[in-house]
C-alpha cells in the first residue's frame, strides 16, 4: 500500500509479481517498455493501449480491454463507500478490512 497522494503506476510490477496470468489488462498510464517486458516475461499478454504521443504504437486487443470496464465499475461502487474514497484508516489492515466489508456489501446485492 503507498501513500494515498502517490501514483500506483510505480507499484506495477509489485501488482502482478506473484501471479502467472494470461493477459495483463491496463490503462494508457501502464504503458511503458519495462512494464510490458515484465509482462511479456511472465508469458502473459500485454493488453494496454499504446499513449496517444508514442512514436510506434503497439497493438492491443481492443475487445478484451473492454473487458477491464468490470474492475473499473467494481473501484466506482467501492469509492460510493466514503471511508474507502478517503482512506480514513491509517493500518494498512484496518483498511483492508473495511474494504473487505465494502467489498461483501457490494456482493450481497
């Protein structure tokens, strides 16, 4: 867990080290040659579109990135959560927790 003023961007590789995916679903702002090697080390495809200034853009499969719109709608339902939108807790298991509940709440209905 990292500060709740820093980007994430910085914990991409952390995010998936102890997986073996097949595919690697991100945003533009996880495009970059290092993180895509890590991917592609892991034997998984990258699929994350390429940033709109970037001189050779790389191809992804675009209907199988729509498919991250499902986590997307998951992070908007827990931020309606007001203690996980402003991370009151300071533990990072105090958060856990809660978020753990917001996420139940949210399976429950």
């Amino acid at each position: 867990m990292t500060a709740g003023q820093a980007s994430e961007y910085g914990q991409a590789n952390a995010l998936i080290e102890d997986f073996h995916p097949e595919y690697v679903l991100a945003d533009r702002g996880y495009d970059s040659d290092d993180f895509v090697e890590v991917i592609e080390n892991k034997g998984a495809v990258a699929v994350i579109p390429s940033h709109r200034g970037r001189k050779a853009p790389r191809v992804h499969d675009a209907d199988l990135y729509k498919e991250r719109n499902l986590v997307e709608r998951l992070f908007q339902k827990l931020k309606q959560y007001r203690r996980i939108a402003t991370r009151y807790q300071r533990k990072a298991k105090h958060y856990l927790g809660t978020l753990q509940l917001a996420a139940s709440m949210i399976w429950l209905t």
